[in-house]
C-alpha cells in the first residue's frame, strides 16, 4: 500500500482536508487522548498524542498488489 501523512504539533488535520479538499483516512490532534478497546473489551489508555496528524493510504481504495498501482492513485488523489 501508499500513504501519506501529514503531522506536526501544532497540525489541526481539519486545516489539511480544508486545504487538500480531500478526506482523510485517520486524524489525530495534539493533545487527544489514546483510547483502544481490547478484545476481552476492556478499554486501554496510552499517553496523549504529542502531535496532529492527517492521513490518507491506498488500502482501502485500491485492489492491487503493485506498489506503482497504489502510488499513482495517492499521487492523483493529491494533484
């Protein structure tokens, strides 16, 4: 797969898909807590997230196995 991140710690990843007019496949924001739930359904809680970050990868989106395939698709999504 192909993605591309966009990160800093000050970053608002809504400034990005603003910018980008694009949707993003994962954001964070600086300061936003780290909450996973584990399979026995109990909830853990890592440190903060000490930056914002916006992402977009061809995972989902693209049904290949060649890197070239991925890369050109996240390469026209961004132009």
């Amino acid at each position: 797969y192909a993605s591309v991140r966009i990160a800093g710690e000050s970053l608002d990843p809504l400034e990005v898909t603003k910018a980008l007019r694009l949707p993003a496949d994962h954001v964070q924001r600086s300061g936003e807590p780290r909450l996973r739930r584990r399979r026995d359904g109990s909830v853990h809680e890592d440190a903060a997230h000490r930056e914002g970050m916006w992402s977009m990868c061809s995972e989902r989106w693209v049904d290949s196995e060649e890197l070239d395939v991925h890369l050109r698709w996240l390469l026209d999504q961004l132009e």
